[in-house]
C-alpha cells in the first residue's frame, strides 16, 4: 500500500519536473518471469523512480548500506521494496547482512519478481558507462544454479538518457534492451565462478552501451556538449523539438568527436577553438547562435517581434497571478536543494521531494488566506487550486519566452549594427558544422 501511494505521489512531481518520459521498447519490461533490470546511473534517486514508474508490477531494488542506518530507516525502505548491502567503499552498517540481502534476492527471483540493481555502483552525471562491478552476473548465476537452469531469469539492460539531468522540465528517455539470459555462463561458473561472472558483466556492459550515448572521457562530453548547445537549433531546415531527434543530434555529435579523439587531434584543437570563438562573439552580442539558422528579414523578425510583446503584454496578469501564487516555494526550493546537497547528481530528485512538499502547503495556504476574506464553494476552491498550479506553468514559460524576446530583439540590433561580426559567428558556426558533420 505504501508502494503504490508513493509511486503514484512521486510519479506526480517527476511528470512535472520533465516535460516528457520517452520509454522504447517498454514491452520488454512487461513479459512475466523473474527479471533483474539493469541501467545506467546518472541521477541517484531520480533514476531508481523513473524505473518504478515504467515497470507496471511492484519492484525491487538492491540499495547501499548507508540509507538503512537505522532501525525506523530499515523499517520504511524495506517496506518498500529496498534490500540493502555493504559496499566495500562504504563503512559497514550494523544490522545489514550481504549474505541475507543476496539470499533475499535469490528467493525473490525465484518467486518471479523483478529486481532493480545498478552494476556501476555509484551515481555521477555523467554519460560514459563506467566500470560495471560483478555482483549481479553473481546473483544471477547463482540464482539459475540454485534451480538447475530451469528459472527462466533474464536479465534486461535499460539505458537512461537524460538531455539535462538536473534541469526543470527537461526531458529523459529510457531504452530498454534485449533481454540478456545468464544459462550460456552457467556450466562455466560451476567450475570458475569468477571467469563466469566477469564474462556475463562484459555481456552486461555490451549491452548497456549499445542503448547509451558514450564518450570515453569527461573533456568529451563536457566539449561534446557544447557543441550541441552552438549546433543544435529548431530553425533548421528538417528539424523538430521532439525528444528523439534530439536524441540522435547528441549520438552524431558524440559519435563524431570520439572519433575525432582518436583519429586527429589536430582537428579537435580546431572545434575547441571554434567553441571558444563562438561562445565568445555570442556573449558580447548577447544572441543566441541559433537565430543564425533562419533567413533574416527585417520586415519579417520586426513583425513576429511585435506580435510576441503583444502576446506577452495579454498574457501579462495571467503570469503575474502565477508568479505570485508560486514564487515562494520556487525560490525556496531552488534555495534549499544546494544548501542540503552539493552533488548536482541529487538536485533533481531533492527537487521533486522538497516541491511535493512546499508548493501543496503554498497552495494550501492561499486558499486558506483567500477563504477567510471571500468565502467560496468547495467547487471553486478547487478551480482556484487547479488555477495556481497551470498558473506557475504558465509563469515559467513566460519568463523563458521573455528571454527568448530579449535576445531576439538583440540579433535584430546586431544584424543592423554589427553585420560584420554577425557574420563572423556564421562562418566559425558553418566550419565547425562541416566538421561534425563531416562523412570523412
């Protein structure tokens, strides 16, 4: 019961926090049996719910030692489906048992449950797969040997990929792999029960990989990134703003530069300076590169210029309502999460759980306020809550689209002043997409 009330409650704030879950091939994940799910782990907790909510049925989860340090903290998560373990980077918690917490996954197996573990072992936001530790081919080979072969367990990789992890309404997809069975090592690990395990962990990673976007350092992704950031743009002629085109400019661009990294050097230095260049003159001129992609018309950007302030000077008291009913507990909010936490990894899931808590009592509160001044039918009080939540959606939105009028109106200042330097950008921006783009 408490499972099925949190995961409806935190299935809540994560739809609010992304602004669209993509899941592939969710299918996979909806065939009966035992099942140990693997994935990626960039985004701590975060990660843990999106997989509760894509799986149907009630899961499980293997869990660091560290968060059952108490008896009432034992009580709440093994209700709720978390079987803790001692990792050899942590210090050892009194109470937590490796020996029963593995006996308790091998019985849930064989009852035909689902169980979550995450082979890297730590959380960091990043997007290279990092080492998977051995533990789960053990537990899934060991499980088969306890039932002759004849379980049936199968062990399905999911690759998470967030666009930004930590980013309010952002987006996340979830590709979910072929299901990867564990009785071609069994024979193996009856006799080397660790050649065994590292074979079927290579398998894992194999796996993993092929649903992941991958650089093989943090320089990579970190210029990778960038390059999106300058490159990617709506205006582009075949473009749209759907998760996974965005999804497959990231795999060009990443694909790109690890061969780059490997193949000339002398060409990364070249994109590094390009970056640099752009970054730079877009800073100075406080435009955004992406307004580069369209056919510039005086007329015509003055005519949607105006159009837009027309629009926001309309939506002006509907975004005021918002900002106020909501500025409270977003401020609060985005004061608190690097105040408590200082690994970017937890901002969004802190997030999540700080705003289920603070804007409820927010709302609470004005309707508490409003009531004793104009009494109102519950009907109404309903609609005015309703009316405060798509208020401070709309409020993000607008300010965001305030943003986007500021620097449009700035590239028209620029195309009409600062021509020149204007088409400087464009020449770097148009040298830099021939190299990533590139068929050589």
């Amino acid at each position: 019961m408490l499972y099925r009330l949190l995961k409806l409650i935190i299935g809540l704030g994560i739809k609010l926090y992304y602004r669209k879950i993509k899941v592939n091939n969710a299918h996979v994940l909806e065939k009966s049996g035992p099942k140990i799910i693997i994935a990626n782990h960039p985004n701590t907790l975060m990660d843990a719910w999106l997989l509760t909510q894509i799986c149907k049925e009630p899961i499980f989860y293997m869990a660091k030692g560290t968060f059952f340090n108490s008896p009432l903290k034992r009580l709440i998560l093994n209700s709720l489906g978390l079987i803790p373990v001692n990792r050899a980077v942590d210090s050892k918690i009194s109470g937590v048992s490796n020996e029963d917490s593995f006996s308790k996954c091998y019985e849930l197996l064989e009852k035909g449950k689902s169980l979550v573990i995450f082979p890297e072992g730590n959380s960091f936001q990043e997007r290279m797969l990092r080492k998977l530790k051995s533990g789960t081919a053990r537990i899934a080979l060991e499980t088969e040997k306890r039932n002759d072969g004849k379980l049936g367990l199968l062990i399905v990789p999911v690759g998470l990929i967030y666009l930004e992890a930590s980013k309010f309404r952002s987006a996340v997809v979830a590709n979910v792999g072929e299901p990867i069975s564990p009785l071609t090592y069994l024979e193996m690990f009856k006799s080397d029960s660790l050649k065994a395990a590292r074979k079927l962990t290579e398998e894992f990673k194999n796996g993993l990989s092929q649903l992941l976007i991958n650089s093989d350092s943090k320089e990579q992704e970190t210029l990778a990134d960038q390059v999106i950031e300058l490159l990617a743009s709506p205006y582009k002629r075949g473009s749209s703003n759907e998760v996974e085109d965005e999804i497959d400019e990231m795999k060009t661009v990443y694909n790109r530069l690890n061969q780059l990294y490997s193949t000339d050097i002398q060409l990364i230095e070249r994109v590094k300076k390009l970056v640099w260049l752009i970054n730079w003159q877009t800073e100075k001129l406080e435009i955004n590169a992406k307004f580069l992609d369209r056919n510039f018309r005086f007329s015509m950007f003055f005519r949607q210029l105006l159009q837009s302030i027309i629009g926001m000077i309309i939506g002006l008291p509907l975004f005021l309502f918002g900002y106020i009913h909501n500025i409270l507990p977003f401020r609060l909010t985005d004061v608190l999460v690097p105040k408590i936490v200082s690994d970017v990894e937890y901002y969004a899931p802190l997030a999540v759980l700080i705003g289920l808590i603070v804007y409820p009592l927010n709302y609470l509160m004005f309707g508490y306020i409003v009531n004793v001044y104009i009494p109102l039918e519950w009907y109404w009080e309903l609609v005015y809550l309703i009316s405060m939540m798509l208020g401070g959606l709309f409020a993000y939105y607008y300010y965001h689209y305030y943003h986007h009028i500021s620097l449009k109106l700035n590239f028209i200042f620029s195309m009409r002043n600062e021509i020149d330097a204007v088409n400087s950008i464009k020449e770097k921006r148009n040298e830099l997409r021939s190299i990533i783009y590139s068929e050589n």
